[in-house]
C-alpha cells in the first residue's frame, strides 16, 4: 500500500509512485508521484510529467473547483498508468 506524505502534505496525504507512457511514442517515465484521491472523478497527472511525455491536450477539458471556489481548467489527454502492477488507461 502507499505510504502518506508528510513531505508535502500537511496534514500527510497517500501517495503513490506510478509509472506513466505515452501510448503513441512509447515514451515511459518511472517514479512519477502522485496523490491519491479515490473519491476523484477523475485522474489529474502531474503537468510536468505530461510535458515530459510529451502528451497532447485532446479536445476535452474538465474545470476543477478548489477552495474558495478558485477554477481551473484541466485538459484531457490520453495516457497509461502502472500502479501496483496493474495498468490503466485512459
């Protein structure tokens, strides 16, 4: 199971190491972390990961309401994780 974060997180939040690719040039980055969320909608990967991967915005977008009602606007891309030995796509 992944351990909490209290690097980062305050107060400590699960984080999990996965591995992402990108389906359509093969390229792979281990040890990316991200925060775990089981109650999320949806998946956010790390922007810095995504530019290293070099995956492309789709032409769906999601807007992410924070605290204090702050938006954002998220895109879509397509991608695949490994985590605990299972791979998802998406």
């Amino acid at each position: 199971m992944p351990a909490y974060d209290s690097t980062r997180f305050s107060p400590a939040a699960p984080v999990a190491l996965v591995t992402l690719s990108n389906p359509e040039n093969g390229v792979t980055k281990v040890g990316v972390a991200m925060l775990l969320d089981t109650g999320a909608d949806v998946t956010l990967l790390p922007q810095s990961a995504a530019g290293e991967l070099g995956l492309s915005n789709s032409a769906s977008s999601y807007e992410l309401i924070g605290f204090g009602d702050r938006s954002i606007t998220a895109h879509a891309v397509r991608a695949e994780m490994v985590f605990l030995g299972l791979t998802f796509r998406g």
